[in-house]
C-alpha cells in the first residue's frame, strides 16, 4: 500500500496555535494522528538515546492512504489552510511526497519518545528504552496503523481526567479507542472491565496488540469495530470519547443510555471555540459538568449523569 506525505510548512508569530489548527484540519480528514516538528523545543535529558535532529522549520505531517478519494482530501486540506492564512494570518506551504507503507511505518517512529502524559502514567513506544521510576505506570505502545502515540494535548487532558475520576474496579468505555492508549492507561489505573470500539478494524486489531503487549487480561478487555450500536446492552462507569467536536455533540444523544446512574462521561479533542458548544450540548442531555481542563488551545470537559427524576404519576 503507499500512502501520501503531506507536509505543511507553516510560519506565524503563535506556532502552537498554528501547529493545533493545521493538525486539526487533518483531524478534520480523518487521520488519526500528526507529526509537529519544532525546531525550538529541546528534547527532556533522560528521554532517550542518541542523538535528536532538530527540524529547520516549523511543520504538521499528515499521512493520506493512496485510494481515490486521495486528491479530494488533498483539496480540501489546502482550502483548509486558505481558510486559516485569511483568517488567523498562518502564512503555509504544502510539500507532498509518496512513500511506500514500509518507510511511512519508520518516518514517523523517529519522533516518538517516552513521554509523561498524567501524574504517573508514561506512554512508552516499544522500540525505546525508558528507566522507570518506582511511581511510574507505564503503558507500552506501538501505534502501526493505528498512529495514536499518547502525546497529544487531548489525549493528555483525557489521562488527567482519568486520573481523578476512575475508581478501582470502575467499568470503562473507549469511544474511538485508536490505538488503545486509554483502554490501557484504564488497566493500569485499575478499571475492572473495559470495552473499546472504533469504526476503523485495524484500530481495533492494533489496540489488542497493545492490551496483549501490556500484559493486560483478555477477559477483562472486549474490543469491537462499530459504533455505540454494537454495545447497546451495556452500561458504564466511565466513558471517555476522545475525538472531534462535532462528532462528540452527535455522541452525546446516546451516551446518557450507556452510562450508569453518576457515571463519568470525560470528552476531548474540543478546539477552544467549540467548548461552550459542546458543555451546551452536555447540560441538556442530563449532565453536571463537574471538571474542565485546557491545554494548547485544546479543551477537555468531565460531567457526572445526573439521577432523571421520575415522571409524576397520572391521578387515579
């Protein structure tokens, strides 16, 4: 299979907020995961072996798979980017380039390092060596296809949230579970039973190779392709559902029925400007916000299923 580079060199005075906007119009085309290259950041000492090449310019990576709808998304990225130059001033290029699916597997590795993303959870890929620390809950993961590597802002807040919300024993959901990076930061947190879907089948496959990769039980994990349909017998203690915003106020009329009475609903991948819209959408569907974080113009909100009152009983 050979999949599409496409590389945006972009220069505007707020790099982070360029670098979150742009990643956002990938997210917006369905990939899964970006590579932000910042030639200011330097890499944390103890993070990992050798040598680090510094990028020369400021750039958002996005890979394409080569099918047909290829040239429309391509389109639609660069009215994207017209879009942000006219209003946000983000001055950017695009440099396309063909790769087959082996080299895509290794080009993006290179930018993937150990990285503490909660209190005590550290996401580690396979392929790196990491001296954990006695606190330290460590989740290994190899994205493959999947590319969800843990070190987004909005998988951060999401960990956050897990982390004050999820009680010993809890039972978790993972809407869009990707590579399985939360299912598994869940088991090391200790959720009982956990279930993850995601409408890509390959998700779903990398995301039980990483639950086996961690040593994690088979019984307590089911992972399924679909939508919230395919669990619809099911209820939950916690559900997180880290994904678009506008996919996230769709989800938001079914979540209610999936959770259990109080139960935690934590969602993020809400750009700033979308966050009134989606805590809207939350309160009228029955829920408390009861926590809110924000982190490089993203947004993550927590809210608590509130007890629905009885309906008054008709006289007799």
């Amino acid at each position: 299979m050979k999949w599409l580079e496409a590389k945006v060199i972009f220069d505007c005075p707020d790099t982070q907020l360029a670098a979150d906007l742009i990643s956002d119009l990938f997210y917006q085309q369905k990939v899964q995961g970006v590579i932000v290259e910042d030639p200011d950041v330097e890499p944390e000492e103890g993070w990992g072996e050798g040598p680090v090449v510094r990028p020369e310019q400021h750039a958002v990576i996005g890979f394409f798979p080569d099918r047909d709808s290829m040239p429309a998304r391509c389109r639609q990225l660069e009215m994207g980017l017209d879009h942000l130059r006219d209003k946000n001033g983000i001055k950017s290029r695009v440099a396309y380039r063909s790769i087959d699916e082996e080299d895509w597997a290794e080009s993006w590795k290179a930018f993937f390092w150990p990285e503490k993303i909660g209190r005590h959870l550290v996401v580690k890929p396979t392929w790196r060596e990491y001296d954990a620390q006695p606190e330290d809950r460590v989740v290994e993961i190899d994205p493959g296809m999947a590319f969800g590597t843990g070190t987004h802002p909005t998988t951060r807040l999401c960990v956050q949230m897990m982390e004050t919300h999820l009680r010993p024993g809890d039972r978790f959901l993972d809407v869009g579970t990707g590579s399985g990076i939360l299912l598994v930061a869940a088991a090391k947190l200790g959720a009982g039973r956990m279930c993850g879907i995601d409408t890509d089948e390959i998700a779903v496959q990398i995301a039980g190779d990483n639950v086996r990769i961690n040593g994690i039980d088979n019984d307590r994990v089911d992972l399924r392709p679909g939508t919230t349909d395919v669990i619809r017998s099911q209820r939950f203690d916690l559900i997180v559902a880290n994904i678009l915003s506008e996919v996230i106020v769709e989800l938001l009329d079914d979540i209610p029925r999936l959770l259990k009475p109080k139960g935690i609903f934590i969602c993020s991948g809400i750009i700033e400007k979308s966050r009134e819209q989606v805590r809207s959408k939350m309160v009228r569907c029955g829920f408390k916000v009861v926590g809110e974080r924000l982190l490089e113009s993203w947004a993550a909100i927590a809210g608590e299923l509130r007890t629905p009152r009885r309906k008054p009983q008709a006289p007799s």
